[in-house]
C-alpha cells in the first residue's frame, strides 16, 4: 500500500518568477513587472513606481493601497526581478531535459497572459507568443512530462489594471475568457490538467485585481472577487465543453490553524480564520456563497453586482480536483501581545512547537496531514499537493557541488505526512509538485535567495550572474524518490 501507481510527482512553477524575457516575442507588460525586489529578512518591501493623477511620481511599498488615478511605471533606475528571472524563456530546452532526469511525470507551469494578449484587450492572440509554449509542450511531452498549466498565477495585463481598473470591471471577465479560449483551443490536444486562478484566497490587492484603493473600498474588492469567481466557473464549463477530459482544479493556499490554548474564545477565533480559506473552497466546490459570507456582506453594506445567470455558472462550474500548496501552519489566538511570525504572503502566530526556516515560516509536516484529511472529508474531491517546500539559502562549494539536507528533510517529513494520509486515512491524492523546481524569484520578497529548488541557478539579488544551472543534492534525492515512487525516502 503506498502512492497510487499514476501518481504525479514533479514541481511547480511561475511565469513572473521564471520565465524572464519579459518584451520577448511580443510580450505585453504585466502587473508583476513594475514590482522592485525586496529583502525579506531586512524588512525592506517590494515596491510599485507610481505617477500619480497630479502628475506627481512616488513609491510605495506593493501591500499598500494605490490611490485612485495613480498608474504604476518601470523606473529605469529600478532592478525588477522578474524581467529576466531565471530565464526559462531561453533556457526551456535544458531545464525540462533536467526535470525528465530526476523522472517528472508532470511539471506545472503558469502561462503569461500578456504573451497571448499583450494589453488583454485585443481580439487576436499574439501568434509568437502561442507558439512559445507549443514549443515547451512538445519539449515536455517528448519525455513523457505531463504538463499542468496555471491559467494565471498573480498574473493581470498592466493596461488591464490602468485603463479598466481591472477585476472591478465586468469586461475583464471577457478579456480573461478570450485569453482562455484562445489557450484551450490551441492546446487542447496538449494540456489535460488546466487550474485557474493561482491561491485565488491571496488575489485581494492591486498586484492582482488591478483595481485601486483595494484597502479602502472593500466593496471593490468583494465585486473583484465576485468577477473571479464567475470567471473561473466559465472556465470550467467552457473547458469541458471544448475537451471533456479536461480536469480543471482550483488552487489555494492551505495553511492550518492551532488554538492556542482551551480557551473558547481561541476556538471560534480558529473557526474565523479557518472560514477566511473555505469560503473559497466552499465556493469553487459547492457553488454558491457560505450563509455566514452573505450575512457579513449584508452586514458591511456591500451588495454584489450580478448579471442574470451568475448563480447557475457558479452552481455548473464546479471543480474536477482541488489544487492547494502548503507551506507552513499557524495558531488562532485572542491575545493581543502574541509573538508574530512570517508565513507565505500573510503573518503568522508563532507556535513553540515548530522550528522555522530563515524568513520564519514554521515547518510543519503534520498540518500537512490535517489539511489533507479536512479537505478530503468536506468535499470527496480528488488532492492535488502543487506546492511545497523550503525557501533556503544554498551555499556553492568550491568543487561546484551544493549540499542542502535541511532540504531533503524538509521534503522527506512531509512526504512522510502525505503518505500516512493516503495509506493510512484513505485521502485520494493525486500528486506531489514541489514549488520552485528550479531556483526563481521568490513572491514574497523578490529574492533569489530564498531558493526551493533541486536545481541551481546562478543569479543573484541584483541581477548578477550567468544563470548557469547545477545540480543540488536534493536533486538525486528526488529522483530517487520518484524512481521507488515514494517507498525510498533516505
Ligand atoms: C506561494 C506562491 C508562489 C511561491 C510560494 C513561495 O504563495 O503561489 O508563487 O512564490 O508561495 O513563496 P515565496 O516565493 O514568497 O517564498
């Protein structure tokens, strides 16, 4: 008894913090590429250039609200990470020869948007920019490689964000469906496994609804992610309809919660914080709004905008499979002097239970296994684990050789928990697809390196570097690991 026989190990990626080659082949510019790097141990933010509507300039830290009429703009002064990344722009052929070393079954990338629509509002895709990943397809399929494609991963066309203030708008739905008709058209012969919005729980700011004064206008916000839920569920329904063995998932962030103590207050705090996440579980699964959602919007004054027929897309466009990543856990607590701690895109309660890497995020194997189980027994629906994994810095040797066991141990503790969740607890899980394969920009804090992957990639904060790639330790590890299919895990 161990890992069903087609069971999909690889790893996961994403075009902002990847692919590089950022006006190659007719590339537009997106949201992600007017974002500096940062210093995520330092404290210092990635940040966003703007203009404001007085026709003043400014910068501010990318969390913050970005005031209505202000555009954000490449600084020429500015590094930004993801104009270059790691390059698999120009790099695809050697790195995917690399992933069918270690023995991937499957590797999950995202598409970028403004490869195909460079403002995303034109009619007609941009024929380079398809070809682009025809090409990486056929790379990936000519080794067996299943590809597993992100529609968007943080990812919106910045003319999108400026001239249409973007999710907030209705039209964004069409442009978003042009762009998916255009993808599952074309590679419809190609892709199987397709999922639509990357931690669609985290798309609630600029980077990724486009729309301004996010902190302040949560009515905004909650229409944004109204239009994002529609747009997912169409995608669903379009999908099957163009090729019905698509599988289309969902994708989340997971992220267990802890009561502090036997407090009851702690306990409903855990049930608040845990909700903030089903709702779009719930949503994306069952179809339709929680109770408690609608009674809270009711409660704020926010009515939601519908067009006729938006509650039957929603109820039809449900999904094959839930894709979720996990990274760390956290504590629900009431006490207003307990010690914070970082975890991926939001803070966490520290637990003094759990170890940390350098950035904070607590590591914690068992969460993995509660996730698996709470989300097999609320909705029956296959697990896909498509992100995982340690953010590090890996230190070269003089010989070339990179030795990362906190990596390995890492991995091999939470491919331990997924295992006593299927062996054990029944969950029917899918595969495993750990973040960042291969060294790329961190989301968080723009860094190089805060690195996750098997392979190296020599590049640097600044810029530096001449991205050649090497093999880490982990790198053998894993192929070992999909070699026995899980049952080697020394
Ligand atoms: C998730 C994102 C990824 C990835 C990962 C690690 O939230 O889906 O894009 O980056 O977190 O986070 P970070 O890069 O900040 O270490």
């Amino acid at each position: 008894m161990g890992f069903r026989k087609d069971f999909m190990w690889g790893g996961a990626t994403a075009a902002n913090q990847y692919e590089g080659g950022y006006r190659d082949g007719g590339k537009g510019i997106a949201v992600q590429d007017v974002i500096t790097g940062g210093d995520g141990r330092n404290g210092v933010p990635r940040r966003m250039c703007l203009k404001y509507a007085d026709g003043t300039t400014g910068i501010i830290d990318r969390r913050e609200e970005v005031p209505a009429g202000a555009v954000p703009y490449i600084d020429e002064n500015t590094y930004y990470p993801s104009h270059v990344a790691t390059d698999f722009y120009h790099h695809y052929k050697e790195d995917i020869a690399l992933f069918a070393e270690m023995g991937f079954k499957s590797f999950r990338l995202s598409i970028n948007w403004t490869r195909i629509f460079p403002n995303g509002d034109e009619t007609e895709p941009n024929e380079e920019g398809l070809q682009f990943y025809d090409d990486v397809f056929d790379e990936m399929l000519k080794y067996g490689i299943e590809p597993q494609v992100t529609i968007v991963h943080f990812d919106l066309p910045l003319h999108l964000a400026t001239e249409y203030e973007g999710w907030y708008n209705r039209k964004t739905i069409d442009f978003y469906m042009n762009y998916v008709e255009a993808i599952f058209q074309r590679y419809k012969h190609k892709v199987k496994y397709w999922k639509t919005f990357n931690e669609i729980n985290f798309c609630r700011d600029y980077t990724n609804l486009g729309i301004t004064e996010a902190q302040s206008r949560p009515d905004k916000v909650e229409q944004a992610v109204w239009h994002l839920f529609v747009a997912a569920a169409k995608t669903v329904i379009r999908g099957h309809e163009i090729n019905p063995d698509f599988m289309i998932g969902q994708m989340i962030n997971e992220n267990e919660y802890y009561t502090e103590d036997c407090n009851p207050k702690a306990a409903w705090q855990r049930v608040v914080d845990k909700r903030a996440r089903e709702f779009y579980t719930d949503v994306q699964n069952k179809g339709y709004y929680p109770e408690w959602k609608l009674i809270e919007l009711k409660n704020k004054g926010i009515e939601i905008k519908k067009e006729p027929g938006d509650d039957e897309i929603l109820r039809k466009g449900t999904v094959d499979y839930i894709g979720f990543s996990y990274y760390s856990t956290s504590v629900s607590s009431v006490r207003e002097d307990v010690e914070k701690t970082a975890s991926n895109l939001e803070s966490a309660v520290k637990n003094p239970y759990l170890k940390a890497n350098d950035w904070g995020w607590q590591i914690d194997p068992m969460g993995l296994r509660l996730i698996l189980n709470e989300l097999w027994s609320r909705y029956h629906k296959p697990l896909w684990i498509v992100e995982n994994g340690i953010g590090a810095i890996d230190v070269v040797e003089e010989d070339g050789s990179i030795h990362d066991p906190y990596r390995i141990d890492y991995m091999r503790d939470h491919i331990k928990a997924m295992k006593a969740a299927v062996v054990e607890d029944g969950v029917d899980l899918m595969g495993y697809m750990p973040w960042g394969c291969i060294d790329l920009v961190s989301a968080g804090t723009g860094e190089m390196r805060k690195r996750y992957g098997f392979i190296y990639v020599d590049m640097d904060d600044d810029g530096n570097g001449d991205l050649h790639r090497a093999r880490k330790d982990s790198f053998f590890w894993y192929k070992k690991v999909i070699e026995t299919n899980g049952e080697d895990l020394d």
